[in-house]
C-alpha cells in the first residue's frame, strides 16, 4: 500500500456504500442483468447463455443516495489529489473524461466502485473484493513513483477523541500518533501517556528522489502559524521529523522549527472544518514583505521564547511596526491598540493596562518584570491582542493600513455627542 490516507478514505466508503446499496437491492431496486455468451459450452459447439448482473449500471443510478453518504466527501477529495486519475479511468474503460478534478474524482469513485462489485449481484463488503481493486487502482496511479513521508510530533495540541486525522490538503494532514501503526516511537511517545499529534506530509514523487524534507519544513511551519493565530496555547513543534520514501526505513531528520508548549489545546470536532479553513486562507494569504509580514514574524518569535516576559519585546515591536510607525515617543500604541481591541466604553481601561504593559519592558530589561503584581498577566493580553489582530488583518476583516483604522475609530469617538 502506498497512499494510507487513500486507502483509508475508500474504504470506509465502500464499507458505506456496501450497506446503502444493500439496503436499495432489498428494498425492491432490481440489479439490471445482460445476456452473454460464451464460446465452447458444449460438445456441439454451441455457446452457453450467461446472466451478468451490470452493477457499474445500478450503482450509476444511486449516485444521488452514494453522494449523500458521510464518507463521501473524504474519499472525492483523498482522489482529486491523485494525478494519475485519468490514466486509472481510461484502463477501466472510460472514453469521455472530466475536465475537471473533482469530476474526475466523481468518475473515479464509481469506476473504483464498479471495480469493487464488478459482476456480483450482491453488495456485501468483501476485504478481499476491495484489497484487489485498490491495488489495481494503486498500481496504475503509482507506476514508477512511490509516496515518501515525513512526520513530526505537534505539542500542545490535541484533536476530538473521536477524530483520527485531520486533513489539511496536498498531501498535509494532523493525524493521533497511534494511527499511524508503523510511526516511529520517538515521534509518538513523549512524557505523558496520551499519544502525541504528528504532522503528516505525504507526496507521490518519483522513487529515486528524496523524500521531500525541506517542503515538510515549510508545510509543518505554517501549520504552527496557523495554529497559534486560530486559537490561544503554547504550540510547538518537536525538534526532530522523520522521513522515508516507500517502504523504506525511518530516518531522523532536524526539524529547526520549536516553540513554548504548554497545556494541552483541545480541538474538538466542531472547529475541524473551521481550522481546515483557517490553515488553507493562511497558506494562500501569508505576506511575502511588508509590516504584517515582520510582525507575523516577531509574534512568532514572542511565541517561542521560553518564558513568557522574554516575549514582551517581541510583542511590542511587532505592535509598534502595525500601530506606532512614528516611533515610540508618540506614545500612540496603547490608545490606537485599544481603539481596534475594545468599545468605545472599554478604550481608556484598556489602553491604561496596555500603557502599563509597555512600561514593563525596562523591568523586563533589569530583571525586575517578575516581581511586579499582574505582569504576566498584563504580558498574556497584550499577546492576545496582538494574535487578534494578525488575524483578522490576514482574513481581510481589518484593512492592511491598521493606523488609519484606529486613527478613523479614534476621531469618531471624538466626534460623538457626549452622552
């Protein structure tokens, strides 16, 4: 087997499907059958007359019913991304193709499944039925190339118990450590008993090259991105990944990514498709210059600094490269910061705590900040702020010149009548 993910999704939908078109054919829906014939039958000569049951047929018919399955979504997408899907349709026979992936994924899957019940006139699920199409199906869409991996563990993280992968696309996905049955133990297995969340990168490619360590780099990184601007946690990436080509042994690779973890960060199944989304807008949304891009950057760095006051300055800097260009004498960032953070109501408490913030920097620098009541805390909100902010400037929700949004909500409230 070499596309898991693949083999996963088409199976648990042909297990679906098996039990949709059972239920059809029981409840009166009649397989169409043709008649045959088949030379040297007899003594004479003569042919014999054989009844073959067209499931491609009946099964075309139920499409509406199979589209509706759960499972039908995950194995469409798991074979658009496979790109030698036409090869595999013209083999079984298809003459007029899709020019679209997800049509040819559409036609994939009921080729796949005319495979699967090829001339059967139940539609019971047979391991053995399915394992002999998947490997026919592999066979034509991996002819000279091989899927090479890389895994690394993601800390701070942990997915819906009743989710085993989350995929992100292209070959990416989040996927519990323990089902990956042959993951090495190293990425698996950390401290605590639960086993750890693994970015999973998979991607066909021809087998005399390496597998594809410094795309996994990237890949892996800006799933932290995306991570630590969704939703609030310490994440972190272990510092080793691990690579193979197919069927090859695993092979440590540094990762050069880390960060700060700290408790576990649940995400539970109602926020998959939103991170999904999430992680997708940021790949195809992430500044390639400017100051979004710098204070991305520095957030970042802030993020994985060991101890959190080390964050202080750069939270500040990246703040001051979105709010306060004229430098920090203008005093400007904690009323601009306040006026995109907080109601008008709010603003001056808010910018009187972020004032305070800012002013912890030189205790920060003489070592003093820890002695301070609520400085942590002080720290923690202006980094929330901050991770607000970054998102909602890459999503399109704020405008890309953040001072003349606060400077416009600022002379607005100045305007307003006194209430």
């Amino acid at each position: 087997m070499r596309n898991s993910a693949l083999h996963r999704h088409l199976e648990t939908f042909t297990v679906d499907a098996s039990g949709r078109l059972t239920a059809e054919a029981a409840g009166g829906a009649e397989i169409p059958f043709e008649v045959t014939e088949e030379r040297g039958g007899s003594a004479a000569g003569r042919g014999l007359y054989v009844y073959r049951p067209l499931t491609e047929d009946f099964i075309a018919s139920r499409r509406e019913a199979l589209q509706r399955l759960p499972s039908h979504a995950g194995a469409v997408h798991a074979l658009a991304g496979c790109e030698a899907l036409d090869a595999y349709l013209v083999e079984r026979g298809e003459v007029k193709l899709p020019d679209d992936r997800r049509g040819l994924a559409e036609a994939g899957l009921k080729a796949f499944l005319g495979a699967v019940f090829a001339e059967r006139s139940d539609f019971g699920f047979e391991p053995a039925h399915f394992e002999a199409a998947y490997g026919e199906l592999e066979h034509v869409l991996y002819e000279g190339h091989c899927t090479a991996t890389v895994v690394a563990p993601v800390l701070g993280i942990a997915l819906d118990p009743a989710t085993t992968e989350l995929e992100l696309g292209e070959g990416l996905s989040l996927i519990r450590g323990d089902a990956l049955g042959d993951a090495p133990p190293e990425a698996v297995w950390s401290d605590t008993e639960e086993p750890n969340v693994l970015a999973l990168l998979a991607i066909d490619q021809e087998r005399a090259d390496r597998p594809p360590v410094s795309v996994a780099r990237a890949r892996f990184r800006r799933i932290l991105s995306a991570l630590r601007l969704f939703e609030r946690g310490g994440y972190a990436l272990g510092p080793v990944a691990y690579a193979r080509g197919e069927a090859g042994s695993w092979r440590a690779v540094p990762i050069g990514v880390s960060g700060r973890p700290r408790l576990l960060t649940l995400i539970p199944a109602a926020q998959q498709e939103e991170l999904r989304a999430f992680y997708r807008l940021v790949s195809r949304r992430s500044p390639g210059g400017g100051e979004l891009a710098w204070a991305l950057a520095r957030f970042e760095m802030g993020c994985e600094r060991l101890a959190p006051f080390e964050a202080l300055t750069d939270y500040l800097l990246a703040l001051r490269a979105l709010l306060e260009p004229e430098g920090p004498a203008s005093g400007r960032l904690a009323t601009r910061l306040a006026a995109i953070c907080a109601t008008p109501e709010e603003r001056p408490a808010l910018a009187q705590r972020l004032a305070r913030a800012i002013s912890l920097e030189g205790s920060v620098i003489t070592g003093m900040a820890s002695d301070e009541p609520g400085a942590s805390r002080l720290v923690d909100e202006l980094a929330e702020h901050l991770r607000a902010i970054l998102r909602d400037a890459l999503c399109g929700h704020l405008d890309a010149d953040l001072c003349a949004v606060a400077d416009e909500l600022l002379a607005e409230a100045a305007q307003a009548p006194a209430r």
